[in-house]
C-alpha cells in the first residue's frame, strides 16, 4: 500500500489503531518504506511533513497513523536567560537541531556534544523521548577568507 497524504490527525475513534513509527529525522523524506506497528507494509509519500498523530490510511475498520519514535536526547535544563543565550550560542555552532524551552533545550544525543556541554558547566543529562516541536538547523557553509585591504 502507498500512502501519499495526509488525511487528518487521529483523534477518538472506534475503528482499530494501527501506528507506524518514523524517527525524528525522517518526518520530512519524500518516501519512505515502513512496517506498521501491525505488520503491514507500507509505501510513504507524504504531501508535507509528517507530524505525531497524522493519519496515512483509513477505511471502515482501521486507521494507520504516524507515531515519532523515542529517541536519545541531550536535556540541558538552564536557571536565566544568560545561561540560555550561551547555550544556544554553543548549540548554534555545531549546527544542531533543537526544541527550546523556557527551562530547557533538546538537541539529539552525541557523546562529544554531551561531553563538551558538561565541561562547559551546563547541567545536561541524557534522556529517551519523542523528539517533537522542533527547530530544524539547516547547515550552511563558512568562509574563512580573509579580505586584506591596502591603504
């Protein structure tokens, strides 16, 4: 089966609940090949973005929707707006996708990001959730070029 929309978001319903699981980072492929949570296989070509809860399939039994999978996150918990903006200044260097909160910032888990926050004093821990409600970084180059000038 090929899903190419998005029908809705799941909501209560009677009919059976079949869910399939796509990591964060997938959510906006243009195709992708999963196995629903109940077996079946299923094409995705989805419209836009696909987002927790978001209905590929339905008929008179059943419904299939998307589910974002838990995944290893970095949870940097920050007491001020100062520790904030130094956060999000290391953060932004590196490129990182991230969820920001008042208290707190997600970005995905790596060792050298989570070594490297801590020994910067940042109160970071590791944790396994949906990574949802983020900020995509897209990367962009940097030039290093120096423009010397004669006076």
């Amino acid at each position: 089966m090929v899903c190419d929309k998005i029908l809705g978001k799941i909501g209560e319903t009677n009919k059976e609940i079949d869910t399939v699981s796509i990591e964060w980072f997938e959510r906006d492929k243009k195709i992708l090949k999963k196995t629903t949570k109940n077996g079946e296989e299923i094409g995705i070509r989805p419209d836009r973005p696909l987002n927790e809860g978001d209905i590929l399939y339905e008929d008179e039994n059943k419904v299939i929707a998307v589910e974002i999978a838990e995944s290893d996150l970095i949870k940097i918990t920050v007491s001020d707006i100062v520790e904030m903006g130094k956060l999000c200044f290391e953060i932004g260097n590196r490129h990182l996708s991230l969820s920001i909160k008042p208290d707190c910032v997600k970005i995905p888990f790596d060792e050298p990001t989570f070594e490297y926050l801590k020994k910067l004093g940042f109160k970071a821990e590791k944790v396994k959730e949906r990574f949802t409600d983020y900020k995509e970084c897209k990367g962009h180059s940097h030039s290093h070029t120096h423009h010397h000038h004669e006076h």
